[in-house]
C-alpha cells in the first residue's frame, strides 16, 4: 500500500509541475462553464423543471461538472495515451518487470493526477460560478461527504474504462481511434452536454444504468439530494462500486489475454 500511495503522490506532484498548463485549464473550464450556464438558462427558462432539475440545480450541475471535467478525463486526458504509447514503443516490458500490480500501479498514478486536477483545476471554476449564478450548493456536510466518496467511486469507473482503452493497443497498436470514439461516448452518455434525467423513457433509463453515469450524473444527483435517505444513496453508490468492480475485474481479464500475448511475440 506504501508503494501505490508514493505512487499516487508522484502522479499527483507531476501535473502540478505543469502551471501554464493548469491556468489554461482553469481559464478554458471558467469560459466552457459560462458559455453553458447562459445556455442552461435560456433551455430551463423554456422548460422549467427539465430533467427534474431547477434552474439553481441545472447551474449547479454545470459548474460542478466542470469542476470534475479534468480529474474524471471526461473530455480527454488521463494516462490511457501514455499506456498505449508503452505498448507501442515496447516500454510497457518495464512496467511489467516492476514488482507491482500492473493494474494498481496505473490506478494510482491516475487518482493522483484526478486530485490535483480536483484543486488545481476544479475550486476556481465552481467559485466563479458560485459567484455569478445562485448555486443550490447544499448546506448539509453529510451531502458533501457522500458526494465526495461517489467522486472517487466516479473516478475509478473513469479509470477502469480508459484502462480498458489502454489495453486494446496491445492489439491495435495505435489508440488514436478508440480514444476518440471513447471520448465521444463519454462527452454523451456521463452527462457533460446534458444531465441524462432529461432524456425520457427507456433511451433514459438505458442510459442511466450505462457505466458512464457513474462518472458524472451520479455523483451530481448525490450532491443535488436526488438520493436522499440512506437507502437511497447507498443504492446510488452501491450502482457505482459494481460497476467499479465489474470493469476492473475485466481489466484484469484482459490485462492477462495481454500478457499472454506479450510472451508469444517475444516481448
């Protein structure tokens, strides 16, 4: 355990190097999340109510998303390039030389990166929203508790699917397609262009029990007391531990196929 959160500090210590990259990222995010605010309110001004939502809840909803944007690489980013890279290069034999899980090693790393992301890029963001909009931003610490568990929940679903990215260039060799299919994927169905209670019958639901929710729509209706009372909430995040453990069990199956394919080719 040492050695994944030395790990984790190192991921962590190495984007928060990049200071002209993380004050882009926080000038980006801040414009994004006005350019969508303004959008937001005009679409609820017509449809009060959409999505189950307020207008103070809608806004909320895009300034605390662009808060998680980078540390859930919801629009891109994140380790699954450098990954594929390693696996292109043959540099990924190192990787799996080290005496360490191949799996965690990359988790860590990952959960580093996401909560430098969280501070770096993710305070400025929602405090110049906080005060432009009137935020419904909830009072109780217990809330703010439960979302910040279905955060990380959030962001070892976002991991385990971008591993799962990452792992296919063993057999793809150039990732550049996949990844760009996935971020589409991702932009659509975590909720980034539009929170998923607004897309009606069961195209909604569908959505709704798609992995992607995990990553955003799920941590935002705990934050917005959408799933309020215990059962409720621990049904939420209970939605996102499975899947969590659903796609990392699956990582770990084909990390192995991987593996197996590495010995073969000689590498």
């Amino acid at each position: 355990m040492r050695l994944y959160l030395a790990v984790a500090a190192g991921g962590f210590r190495r984007y928060a190097t990049y200071g002209t990259a993380t004050a882009a990222g926080v000038f980006t995010n801040t414009v994004f999340g006005f350019i969508v605010a303004y959008t937001y309110i005009a679409l609820w001004g017509e449809r009060p109510g959409l999505g189950g939502y307020d207008q103070a809840q809608a806004l909320t909803f895009v300034w605390v998303s662009q808060s998680l944007l980078a540390a859930g690489a919801l629009i891109g980013g994140g380790f699954q390039e450098t990954f594929q890279e390693r696996v292109r290069t043959g540099d990924i034999a190192v990787d799996l030389y080290r005496p360490a899980d191949l799996q965690m090693w990359w988790l860590a790393a990952d959960l580093g990166r996401a909560a430098f992301q969280l501070v770096g890029r993710g305070i400025v963001p929602l405090a110049a929203g906080a005060l432009t909009f009137p935020l419904a931003l909830p009072a109780d610490p217990v809330r703010w508790l439960l979302f910040l568990v279905s955060v990380v929940l959030g962001l070892v679903v976002s991991f385990a699917l971008r591993y799962l990215l990452g792992l296919a260039a063993f057999w793809l060799m150039d990732g550049a397609g996949i990844n760009l299919m996935a971020q589409v994927v991702t932009i659509f169905f975590s909720g980034v262009l539009l929170p998923l209670t607004v897309f009606p019958g069961g195209f909604g639901e569908l959505v709704r029990a798609l992995p992607w929710a995990a990553m955003l729509q799920v941590p935002m209706d705990v934050l917005l007391g959408k799933h309020s009372g215990s059962g409720s909430a621990a049904g939420a995040l209970g939605f996102q531990a499975g899947w969590a453990c659903v796609l990392l069990g699956a990582g770990r199956l084909l990390q192995s196929a991987a593996t197996r394919k590495v010995v073969v080719q000689g590498g």
